[in-house]
C-alpha cells in the first residue's frame, strides 16, 4: 500500500483504526496524534509508548476499528 492511501484513510475525518502488515501484525491507531506519515515509512507509537516504523509496502490493510459493541467508529 502507498503512503497516499493511507494518508486518505487517515484524514477528512479521523476513525480510529487498525494498520496490518505482510508478515501479520497489527497496529492500532486509536487517535491521530499515534501516527506519522513519511515519504515511505509510517511511525506508530503503540499503547507502551514505543514508537513503530513501518515501510508502507509492507502494510497490506487499513480498516476502520470496531467498537466495544460492534459497530464502526463514526466519521
């Protein structure tokens, strides 16, 4: 996936949601301020408070996180 389409997912209305990766991790990005985009790389800074970088390539899906109860953040 390119940085661009991760950056229309992540703007105009941000919805928390999670970043999957080719080798099967997953990123989840509750609040905006959790990530940054590069040219290439995302930064993902995980409920520890480390901060995870990422080549875009290898991220393979950005989907809207579901609630607690099981309906999808509003936009």
């Amino acid at each position: 996936m390119n940085v661009e389409k991760i950056r229309k997912h992540l703007t105009g209305g941000f919805r928390p949601c999670v970043l999957r990766t080719s080798d099967g991790r997953q990123f989840k990005i509750p609040h905006p301020e959790l990530v940054a985009l590069g040219k290439s790389d995302v930064a993902v800074v995980d409920k520890e408070g480390d901060i995870n970088v990422i080549e875009a390539l290898h991220i393979v899906s950005v989907k809207t996180a579901r609630s607690k109860n099981g309906i999808a953040g509003r936009r």
